[in-house]
C-alpha cells in the first residue's frame, strides 16, 4: 500500500499564507481520488479539499476562494497553498488517497498521512 508524507505546515500570522506539500508513493493511474483535510482539536476529521481523477477540484465552503489543491507536473506531489489564513484554519492537515479495491467505481481503500500542524494566530 502506498504511504503519503505532508510537510510545510507551521505558525503565520493571520491575513498570511502557506504551502503544504505531501509525497504520494503510489503510482498516479492507481489512485481514484487525493484530497486534504484537516482536524481541529475537538472536532473529527473533515474535508478541506478534492482532486478527482480528471482534476476537477472541489472545495469546503469555509476555504473556497483562498485555498488551492493541486498536483505538480511529475504527479508524485500533492498541494495546499493556503492564503488569506485565518485563525479558525488552525489544525493538523492531512493528505488522503484512495485506492481501489477492484476498481475505482467499486470498494476504495483510503492512506493518509501522517498529519502536519498549521497554527495560525491573531
């Protein structure tokens, strides 16, 4: 099963901005779906963005307009570019994909990694 790593989280100052990154160690044409999410203490894991097997990416109402998901030319890496942040987009960030059990219209297996903390203050 592949393995995903994020990084580039920290602490900005509001108004400011962020690029995370993950690693997918899988083959790009066995991958359904990526996407980003994220936990805020207290709260479960919800969805911040998706990429779909087309591209087509999709968003949280609560980020739309400042942030970015996307995939770089090697489709090794996954993105967040964050910008316009807010103190209510503190949490941890995960990368998330899924596999197919037989295939993508069918069971999906779901790796994520391995979570990088993004802190953003007033």
């Amino acid at each position: 099963q592949g393995r995903l790593m994020e990084s580039g989280g920290g602490s900005v100052q509001a108004g400011g901005s962020l690029k995370l990154s993950c690693v997918v160690a899988e083959y790009i044409d066995r991958i359904c779906e990526m996407g980003w999410y994220r936990q805020i203490p207290g709260q479960g894991r919800t969805l911040v963005s998706r990429i779909t097997r087309d591209g087509t990416t999709d968003y949280a109402d609560s980020v739309k307009g400042r942030f970015t998901a996307s995939q770089d030319n090697s489709e090794k890496l996954l993105y967040l570019q964050m910008m316009s942040l807010k103190t209510e987009d503190t949490a941890v960030y995960y990368c998330a994909a899924d596999l197919p059990v037989d295939d993508c219209s069918g069971s999906r297996l779901r790796t994520w990694g391995q979570g990088t903390q993004v802190t953003v203050s007033s």
